[in-house]
C-alpha cells in the first residue's frame, strides 16, 4: 500500500539479488515510468508495478533459494532510503 498523500510519490517494491540494488535502480531510471522504473534483468526477481498515492497490490511469488536478497522501490531517488533485506531460510 502506498500511504503517500503526495502524488509526486508513487511507489513500487523490487525483490533483486543481494549486492544488486543500486545497479538496478539506476537501469530502472532508463526505463522510465511506462515501465515503472523495473528494468528487464536477471537480479530482479519479482516486482510490483508502480503505485500511486492510495493503491496497493498483492503479490505471490515461490520463494528463492535459501539465501539474503534485497527489495527497494526503484523511482528515481527513492532506492538509497527506500530499502531492506530479504532473507529466505
């Protein structure tokens, strides 16, 4: 859910490989927002698409191997703060 009131503040939650979050959401930036700034490469794993202030959406996805992965939202300037670590046991 993205509880932003702001429509500058649309949101999306990127699940990629441990290490690859930074590369990822610079390459999201040439996608731009038709594509919700998810660029088409294998360190992503899942995504949502871009929501706006209000919208949510659910996701369901098998879980990766055993391991820690990264999610960020990847509209440009959000990845740095906007981030968090995904463990599969």
């Amino acid at each position: 859910t993205n509880t932003s009131t702001d429509a500058a503040m649309p949101h999306n939650w990127v699940l990629v490989h441990n290490g690859t979050m930074e590369a990822v959401a610079t390459a999201g930036m040439t996608v731009g927002k038709e594509g919700s700034f998810v660029p088409d490469t294998k360190d992503v794993l899942i995504a949502t698409r871009l929501l706006g202030p209000g919208e949510e959406t659910e996701i369901t996805f098998p879980a990766p191997p055993a391991g820690k992965y990264q999610f960020v939202c990847t509209y440009p300037g959000h990845w740095s703060i906007m981030n968090g670590e995904f463990t599969v046991e």
